[in-house]
C-alpha cells in the first residue's frame, strides 16, 4: 500500500488560502497499476463522500477498479484527515504544499487535474470565493470589500511519496 501526497503550489495576490469545498469535491486523477504499470486513459474522479466496499468486505474504499492491463483489482482511499488547505504565509516563500494524501492497493495517482470547486479566501477580508474553477491555473476577481484584485497565478502541482 503505496502513499501518495498531492502538493500544490502557486503565487498569490491577496489569497489567504485555497481549499477544497468539502467532501463531494472531486479530485481528478489519472491512475498506474502498481502491477503491471498501465496508465488510465480517461479522467477519472474520487470523492470522499462516495465509498465503495474494499476487496475483502473489511474495508471501504473511494475507489475501485479492475486494470485493463493485467485485470487484477485495485482501489484507492483518501486519506480524509490529510486534506488541508493551501495556506498563504509571508514568512516562507510560496512553495509546495501537500493538501492531500492518496493511499493506493495495486495502484497509484500518476496524474491530477485542476477543475472546478476550490474555495478561495481573501487575504485582507472576510470574503470568499465559492467554487472556483482553476482548470486555466490562472485565475483573477475583485474582493468588495477590501477594494482589491485578488488572484491566483502559475498554479502547479507534483505528486510526490507521503
């Protein structure tokens, strides 16, 4: 059972933190059979508030799959306690920061895609920004009131060992 952490990253202006709107947000992953290394060819979503029975009926999982390749059956958890936001901190350079961890069994998250339903929180107010699609990995609006532009620029993320 392999872990894998999503890290995300990106320059802010006047972003106190993004995050994800709860648990019917999806995450849209791409897959790698941990076996015999086929790679899904289509988007696939795991949310947390959708499970599915485990294997062995002992455990639940978020997602379950057989691989196209050697057809042995996989699944893959979200790991719900590890989902946090990405946090603004002047202190620190705007670097990666792990906002959830996938736990795999046969498999492992080979790719992610910004889409829609992040929340975005205004640095300088209380204002915030409900489903926030982030597929351009640029996105901009105006806070009311603080009376300033807040945006979100060069969004990027990797996949890394948890």
């Amino acid at each position: 059972m392999g872990k894998l952490g999503l890290q995300i990253a990106a320059r802010l202006e006047n972003v106190k933190q993004i995050e994800v709107c709860g648990p019917d947000f999806r995450w849209y992953i791409k897959t790698r059979c941990t076996n015999c290394g086929e790679l899904s060819d289509k988007w696939q979503y795991v949310t947390v508030s959708e499970t599915h029975e485990g294997r062995t009926g002992r455990s639940d999982c978020h997602m379950k799959a057989k691989c196209k390749g050697c057809t042995r059956e996989v699944s893959l958890v979200i790991l719900e306690d590890t989902i946090k936001p990405y946090v603004y901190d002047e202190d620190k350079e705007e670097g990666f920061q792990t906002i959830v961890v996938f736990e795999g069994r046969g498999v492992e998250v080979a790719e992610f895609e910004f889409r829609g339903g992040w929340v975005v929180k205004a640095l300088n107010s209380s204002t915030t920004f409900d489903n926030v699609d982030l597929t351009e990995k640029d996105w901009a609006d105006f806070d009311d009131r603080s009376g300033e532009s807040v945006a979100i620029y060069e969004l990027q993320h990797k996949i890394v060992r948890a």
